[in-house]
C-alpha cells in the first residue's frame, strides 16, 4: 500500500512569511497616513494591490486588529481604529506599568550588552543631520530605544505584552504628533537619562524617571485629543 504523501514541514513558514509581510504593507500604509483612520479594509481590493490570495490578507487584518490598529464592526467590517481619548488613557495607564516593571527588571538583569543596543540607537539619532531628521525617523527611533529596553529586561512574558501595544503607540506618535516640539534636542537628553538610570541600577530612581518619561508623553497626547475632541 502506498503511503500517502507527507506534506514538508517549511510549507507552514513559508505561508507565515507571507502573513508577515502583508501585515507589515498594511501597517505600514496606516502609520504613513496613507490608509486613512476610519477607513475600510475591503480584502478584495488588498489582495489584488498586494498580488495575493484574500488568506495571507484575512489572516494580516487579524494580526492589525489584536494590535490595536484595526477594528471590526458588525455592519462596516474590519477599519483603521480612530484614537480616542479613552484609548489613549487604557493605553498609557497600561504602558506606565510595562514599562515600569520592564525598567526594574533590567535595572536588575541587564548586562552592559544589553544596554549597547540603546547607546547604538542615540549614537545613530546624533549621526543624522538635524536637516534631514524628521518626526516619523524619531518616533522609530523612540520605539526601537523602548524595544530594547523591553528585551534588557530578560522576561519574555512582558516583552510579549509589550508588543502588543508597540504599533498603536506608534501610532501615537506618527499621527497625532506626540513628539515635543523640541524633540530635536529633547529626545536624546531624555533618552540618554533613562539609559544612564539604568547603569546606574538605582531601580528607585530608575523608575521615577521612567515614570516622568511616559507620563510627559502621555499628557503631549491627551491634551491634543482633547482638542481635537468635539465640546
């Protein structure tokens, strides 16, 4: 009797792969604005401008909506998430204690290896010419210092926490410029502050300064909600 075929094991990476990718176009097309908030994600019209099947798109739309980039609503299907000021509130309450536990942690476990990749990423943000340094280069810039932070931290569970929120404070800062005005020389005094608090692993102080940190970025934010809500 002849066996049945066995299907290879890399089949399942390969169509991953292609998730990732598709969810990475989508993302990136909302974060540059050119998906706009509100806006209809009509598989169909996906699949055909990304040259794939409705699958890798169906399957990207739910990684954008755990995210927090996407919603689905009952009559309109899935859309680009609007950002409210409830929004912001869940989001920033929970990020403060993230990022909380992730400075305490790291204060605790990181190894000088752990902290290079931050000091790589404020070199990388004093290379490039203020002329050419634009706010969405500083808010990757942003989240990559805090992403790093997240892996210094050595727990996995948290990392995977703070994932989940990373895109939509992305998106906090690309779209509702969340970023100070000054963020040319702010953000690399700031920045350069949380790292030095960790060398330091005064886990007090550490916190108190990632606590001053987030709490700044947050208020930047609901103030511009806040205008931007209806009376």
């Amino acid at each position: 009797m002849s066996k049945s075929p066995v299907t290879p094991p890399f089949e399942r990476r390969e169509r991953r792969v292609l998730t990732d990718d598709v969810a990475d176009s989508i993302r990136e097309a909302i974060l540059s604005g050119r998906i706009a908030s509100g806006a209809r994600l009509i598989e169909d019209e996906l699949a055909e401008s990304l040259k794939v099947s409705r699958g890798p798109i169906r399957a990207a739309i739910f990684r954008l909506q755990q995210e927090g980039l996407v919603i689905h609503e009952t009559h309109r299907g899935a859309t680009v998430a609007r950002v409210s000021v409830e929004d912001a509130d869940e989001i920033y309450t929970l990020r403060r204690a993230l990022e909380r536990l992730a400075i305490e942690s790291a204060c605790l476990k990181a190894t000088e290896a752990d902290l290079a990749p931050m000091e790589a990423i404020l070199l990388v943000f004093q290379s490039v010419p203020r002329a050419s340094m634009t706010r969405r280069r500083v808010a990757e810039l942003d989240i990559d210092f805090h992403d790093a932070l997240f892996r210094a931290a050595h727990h996995a569970r948290l990392y995977r926490a703070w994932e989940a929120l990373r895109s939509q404070i992305l998106v906090f800062l690309l779209l509702r410029d969340g970023l100070p005005d000054d963020y040319l020389t702010s953000w690399h005094r700031d920045h350069s502050s949380l790292l030095a608090q960790l060398r330091e692993r005064d886990v007090a102080k550490a916190v108190s300064a990632i606590d001053a940190h987030i709490q700044a970025a947050y208020g930047r934010l609901r103030e511009q909600l806040l205008q931007d809500s209806p009376a």
